[in-house]
C-alpha cells in the first residue's frame, strides 16, 4: 500500500501527464521523492513519463531505481527491459530478464522478453529454454512458437525446430513469415519436395510478397537447379524491384551467365537504391574488368569514395586499375590492403598475375596455387568431377577402334545448313586471338564456346552411341543443334555466313562431328604443350567439369594426354579436314600464319582481320582467360614462359614429353 502522500501526488502527476502537461507531471513525482515519497512508486512513474518523453536515459536511471528496491515486480522489469531494449543496451536488458524472474512471472512477459534478447545476442540456448517455457503456459501462442523453431535451428535442434515451427504454422496458417522459417527448416532436414511445395503455395497465395520466390531462389540453388533459380530470382524481383539484396544477387547470376548488360544494369540499381552497398562496386569493377572497360574503372572508384565505401573495397578496386595502368608495384601493394572477405580467390589470383608480370616466379606459382586450392574447397566437388571426366575419356579410347568405326553405317545426309568450321585446340592455345580475327571478316559468324554441340552430344547419348545413329537421328541430331545455334547467336544464321563454333575441348568431339558434319573443317590450335598446361594452371576459369582438370597440375597432364589422344585417335579413324595454327608462329607475324587459313576456309582475304584489338574492343563481355590480353597488342611474353617455372613442372613432364615430341617442340 501507498502512503496517503505519495497517492495523492501521483493521482495529480496522472492527471497532468494525460492533460498534456507532461514537465508539471515530472515537477509532482521530483518532488514528492526529494520529500520521501514511496520511492518505488515514483522512480517507476517518473521512468515511464521520461521513456514517453524520450528521455530514455532519464528513464533508465529511474527505473533501474524501482527495480532495485522491488526486483520482483514484472511489471516494473518489463518497463525497464524496454526501455534498455529502446537504448540498445541488450546485455543489462537480459541481467534484468533473468531465468528466475521469468519462471515467476505468470504473464510469461519476461520469458517472451529473455528469448528474444538471448536470440538477438545469439545466445540461442538460453533462448530455447525460455520460449519452451513461454510455450508449456500458453500453447496457443504461434509467436512463440515461430521463435522456439529458429532458435532450435540455431542450435543444431533441426527436428526439433520443424516440430515448433509446424505447430506455428498450424495455429496460424496465414503468416508468411512463419512458412518461410518452415520452408527452410524442412530443407535442412532433407525434406527439400515438401519445402518446394510450401514456397511455391506461399508466393502463390501471397502474390505481393517477394520473400518466398526469394528462398526458392536459394534453394533451387543449392540443388544446382540453375534455370528454376533464375526464374525464381526475376520473378522475386517483379515484385520487389527495388530490393537492393535481390538486384545484387541478379547481378552476380546475370554476370555467371555472361548476361553482361543486366548484371551492370543491376549492380547499377543497387548503388542507385542504397550508394554505400560494396558487393555492388565489387561487382561493376569485375564486370568492367572482363569487358575490357578500364576506362570505367577511375569514375567507379571516385563514387565509391564519394559514399564512404570501404578501404578494403577501394583497394581491390584500384588493384585491377593499376594492373591495367601497368603499375604492378602499386598494384601488389593496393591487393595487400584487400581483407580475405572479398572476393579472395580473385585477389589471389590477380596477386599471381602482378607477381607473373614482376618475374616473381616462385612467389607467382605459390599464388596461382593457392588460387588453386581455394576452388578446390568448391561445395561442387571439381575434383571428383574431373576425375570423372578423365574417366569418361579412357573409356571412349577404349571402344575407339577401327573395328567400332567399321560399324558406322553410311548415311546421306540432306544439306540443311552449309556445316560449320570447327575451332578447337587446347585451352590457352591461342583460340580466341584466333576468334577474334575471324569475327573480323564480314562473312564469318562466330560463336564462342557456346553450348549447343554439347547439348547435342547429350541428346544423341554420347560417343558410344554413335554407331547407331541412323539417317533420321543425324537429321534429328543436326536440327536440335542449329535450333541452339540459332538460340545463341548473335544474329540470326545465314547460308552466305560461314558458322564457326569455337570451343578448346571441341577435340574430344571430332568423331560427333565428323558423324553428323561430315564436311566440316578444323581449325587447331597447337601451342608447346608446357606453356599450355602452366597457363591453365594459372587461369581463373570458371569450373566445369573440364576445367576442374586445372586446378592440380597432375590432373591438367593427364586431361591434356587423354583429350589429344582423344583427337588423334579420331584423325586416324576418319578424315578429318584440318588446318593446323601454331600459336609460336602466329605472334611472330600473324599475317603469314593466318593468310593460308583464310584460303583453307575459302574466304577472301581482308586486311581489316589484323586489326583484332579493334575487333576485340567491340566485342564487349569476352568469357575466356584471354579476355585482358586479346585487347592488347601481339605480344612474345608468354610463348616459352614455361622455362622459368620448370622445377614447378618438372614432376609432369614425363607425361608431356611424346606431345612435345610429336609437335615439334623441345624441353
């Protein structure tokens, strides 16, 4: 009970606060505690009418007050924990919502309180206790219950967090939210169809909210399910356009798939909705990077600076200018200021480059390495899919005999299209300076290590299931693929164009090709098969099955002998038409080395095509390792630079000797 005084203050102080009147409130209660008031009872409404006021230090300081002399009073620690939550003070807010008091209290205020401070501090144990127990009072509560699940996820209780998280959803089955914590604890569990299906009600029924196409994006991702993610992801940003975390992620996939005008556009937009998001900057400078934009590169960096973006930031930004500028020493010293949190695996590599261009050869190869091992670290296992490749080839040399060719049967084939040129050679072997100087005739459309021979090969089956095509599976086999062509190209296809479908590995195709193209031509790319497997080593690919082979150099030696065994076996089975560039001789004086392959493809010679820099820089997005150099000038730099890192190569040497050999070269 109050004492008569401190009642009738704070029925007058009431009365002021709700006329408004709030300093006569404050005057009232001040002083009614100076004169030795109820101290409890003041310090609590002085704490309140300060926290209305936003005087939260004020109120804090009264309250803390009250709850010392009555520490047991709910509502008094409920007060006093809101307000400190308000201040952002979340450790004395949990001191103040201790286990004791939550247990004691019958209105579960204060374990509705403790979870939610213990799972903002991730403290995620605690926090399971204390909405386990808010729960066993009131089982109706699906607030609770949505909390108890993620903090059971928190805590490795995956079950146990699908189990809260369904009961949540079943006593209110219309809040998104808690389907979404569902959705994702299903696929934790493995229970990946029912959390497909869960979305995918979820963005139906809620045709505004853009959060559930979000995480059919994430999951479709994690199932390797690329298209469905890029569905999800567009239609996820329909809805929410201006989400600057979904136009991020829209433009790192746009940029994966070499959509090169979107993923600008989007990394554009984030900047535009929020200028201080680094993923952004990072993003436009790789995109300017491997388009050759480094004029770009300067303005890119003065916004960032203009909105405070980080050191870090900057710094990998102005590596790649100065690399650029030719400025290595600024470069390396700009890639030791980049924290391992951006972008590492091509920080590391560009350290490589810069140290390659220094002649820091052991310090270079011991970055390129460590380049290596990051992607080896992939959740997409390349090593194994390499080895599964290299598998794949043995096997085909196996069955690859005169007497399997002897089962070909003889088929007319209708001309359709005229057949393509096929480019191919080892990767690194000078293939797209090759390209580049081809997409310079007018009366050649190039296609650059695009898909759909590769998507034809999977529609036929394989090599092993050549033999059997008959005429109307090659006619079948030779429509899909200039069906792909067409969906690839960069106009529309036409008979008085010559098609050259450019890919390095296309030598493990020949006997595809030669089966449902039988006049096509070849264009090969050899360069010393040293230098190319210490370039590939060295390349920053983009990991497929094929180029998982480069990250370990014994892999890259024994893909390199299977895939020109694979080529030469083909030559020795059928007649292929081939003409042979040799990558030594075509930078000593590319006129003289491309002239007579201009009369091997019968087109009339040009000039023009020397000029690859200028053809180059109008290509814009250029998807192989030689984006940076093919825009230089012919330059000798890298022919024989395997020499000085020989004692790096030297344990796979033996396995490229016969090549080296066979190719006219010399260790």
């Amino acid at each position: 009970m109050l004492d008569p005084r401190t009642t009738d203050v704070l029925r007058q102080a009431v009365g002021a606060a709700q006329s408004g009147d709030t300093a006569r409130a404050r005057q009232l209660a001040e002083g009614a505690l100076e004169t030795g008031g109820d101290r409890t009872a003041l310090n609590a409404f002085l704490g309140m009418l300060l926290a209305r006021s936003n005087d939260l230090t004020g109120a804090v300081r009264h309250l803390k007050a009250a709850h010392a002399e009555r520490p047991g009073d709910a509502t008094i620690a409920c007060n006093l924990i809101a307000v400190l939550l308000d201040t952002g003070d979340l450790n004395d807010a949990l001191t103040v919502a201790t286990p004791d008091l939550a247990r004691a209290d019958p209105t579960l205020r204060i374990a509705r309180y403790r979870g939610f401070i213990s799972q903002s501090l991730e403290l995620f144990g605690e926090a399971v206790e204390a909405y386990e127990h808010v729960v066993a009072g009131e089982p109706d509560d699906f607030e609770s219950w949505n909390n108890l699940g993620n903090a059971r996820s928190a805590t490795g209780d995956l079950d146990g967090s699908v189990v809260a998280l369904e009961r949540a959803m079943a006593l209110n089955p219309l809040a998104p939210p808690t389907r979404l914590n569902l959705a994702v604890a299903l696929r934790s569990v493995g229970r990946t169809e029912e959390a497909e299906t869960l979305l995918r009600t979820t963005a139906d029924e809620f045709p505004d909210d853009a959060r559930a196409l979000h995480e059919l994006y994430v999951q479709y991702k994690k199932e390797g399910r690329q298209e469905a993610a890029m569905e999800a992801l567009e239609a996820a940003l329909i809805r929410d356009p201006v989400n600057a975390n979904l136009q991020l992620k829209f433009g790192v996939e746009c940029g994966l798939v070499n959509r090169i005008d979107e993923a600008e556009q989007a990394f554009r937009t984030v900047l535009a909705i929020d200028p201080t998001v680094t993923d952004a900057y990072v993003g436009l400078t790789v995109q300017f990077e491997h388009s050759n934009r480094e004029e770009e590169f300067a303005p890119l960096i003065a916004l960032a600076e203009a909105h405070g973006v980080d050191g870090g930031a900057l710094a990998f930004m102005r590596a790649f200018e100065y690399r650029r500028a030719k400025r290595f020493e600024d470069a390396l010293e700009s890639l030791a200021l980049v924290p391992p949190d951006i972008q590492l695996e091509r920080t590391t590599h560009l350290r490589g480059q810069v140290l390659d261009r220094l002649g820091r050869v052991d310090e270079a190869f011991a970055a390129f390495r460590g380049t290596n091992r990051l992607h080896q670290d992939s959740a997409t296992d390349p090593l194994q899919r390499s080895t599964e490749l290299r598998a794949q080839l043995r096997g085909e040399l196996s069955f690859m005999t005169p007497e399997w060719a002897a089962t070909w049967s003889d088929i007319a084939i209708a001309p359709d299209n005229p057949d393509p040129v096929f480019l191919l050679g080892f990767p690194r072997s000078g293939t797209t300076l090759l390209d580049t100087i081809l997409m310079g005739h007018p009366d050649t459309m190039v296609l650059e290590e695009q898909p759909p021979l590769n998507l034809t090969d999977k529609r036929v089956g394989g090599t092993a299931a050549i033999p059997g095509l008959d005429a109307a599976a090659v006619a079948d086999a030779r429509r899909f693929y200039f069906d792909e062509i067409a969906r690839v190209a960069p106009a529309p296809l036409d008979p008085a164009r010559m098609l050259v479908d450019k890919s390095p590995l296309f030598l493990s195709k020949a006997v595809l090709i030669q089966r449902l193209f039988p006049n096509a031509r070849f264009i090969l790319a050899l360069r010393h098969p040293c230098d190319v497997l210490l370039s590939c080593f060295m390349s920053n690919f983009r990991l497929n099955n094929a180029m998982s082979n480069f990250l370990r150099l014994e892999d890259a030696a024994e893909f390199y002998d299977l895939t020109f065994q694979h080529w030469e076996r083909a030559r020795e089975l059928f007649p292929l038409k081939v003409h042979t560039i040799v990558y030594e001789r075509l930078v000593e004086d590319v006129a003289a080395e491309v002239r007579p392959l201009f009369d091997f493809l019968g087109l009339e010679w040009r000039d023009a095509v020397l000029d690859h820099q200028a053809t180059a820089k109008k290509r814009g997005l250029i998807t192989t390792a030689s984006y940076a150099q093919v825009v230089e000038p012919i330059y000798k730099r890298a022919a024989g630079r395997w020499e000085g890192y020989r004692q790096h190569l030297e344990p796979i040497l033996p396995t490229l000797r016969p090549w080296v050999e066979k190719f006219g070269y010399s260790l």
